[in-house]
C-alpha cells in the first residue's frame, strides 16, 4: 500500500512537472486518462 501510494505521488509529480514545461492543460488531462487507463 505504501508503495502504491509513493508510486502515485511520484506519477503526480511528474504530470506536474511535464505541465509547467509545455504549460498546456489539455495535455495534462490526456496523460490522466492514460494514466488511469494503465493503471486500471
């Protein structure tokens, strides 16, 4: 659980930091769905 929990603090920090790069919200929301999609 601890790990499970890291590994989406870790996943969050990254979309963070690919948004502040290409400061575009879409692409944000499109790797989310991914995300979600690959993980479930």
């Amino acid at each position: 659980m601890v790990g499970l929990l890291t590994l989406l603090s870790f996943c969050i920090c990254t979309l963070i930091h690919m948004l502040q790069i290409l400061g575009d919200g879409s692409f944000l929301i499109q790797n989310l769905h991914l995300l979600v999609l690959y993980l479930y």
